[in-house]
C-alpha cells in the first residue's frame, strides 16, 4: 500500500437524467479498477455519488465513461494527476 490516505472521488450529476456511474481508475503500472453503481445512486434527488478508496497502487487518471451517450459534455469526464 502506498498510503492509508482516503481519497473521496465526487462524481457529480450535472444534467437532469439519473445515469449509471462508470468509472474507471488508472494506476501508474498501467492496470485499471473499475467500478460500476446503477442509476440508483440518485434516486434521492442527490446531485453528487462519493466513492471512498485507499488504493494499494499510484493513480494515473481516473475516467468517468457513459455507455448510454447522455453526456452532453464529454469535456470533464477525465482527470489526470
């Protein structure tokens, strides 16, 4: 393990469709985590889903994937470190 460090992602809902989360974590040996929530994680009303990691490798990027294409922005799927 690389740290005991907690990192919160924020996936934020910033259109008005309750879509399923996909995200996909990068490390820097080039190996990929992903995880997967349905749609159900805004069935509240909840603008924002956060997911808790202590990651055992370096993150690289992480990258927020939309296999139905109700993304409007394409632009801030992806964060690189």
């Amino acid at each position: 393990m690389i740290s005991d460090e907690l990192y919160k992602i924020i996936v934020k809902n910033k259109g008005h469709v309750p879509a399923p989360v996909h995200l996909n974590i990068i490390f820097a040996d080039g190996s990929v985590e992903t995880i997967q929530k349905n749609a159900s994680v805004w069935k509240e009303g909840n603008d924002e889903y956060i997911i808790e990691k202590r990651p055992s490798k370096k993150i690289r990027s992480l990258e927020v994937l939309d296999p139905t294409l109700l993304d409007a922005d394409l632009t801030n799927n992806s964060i690189y470190f």
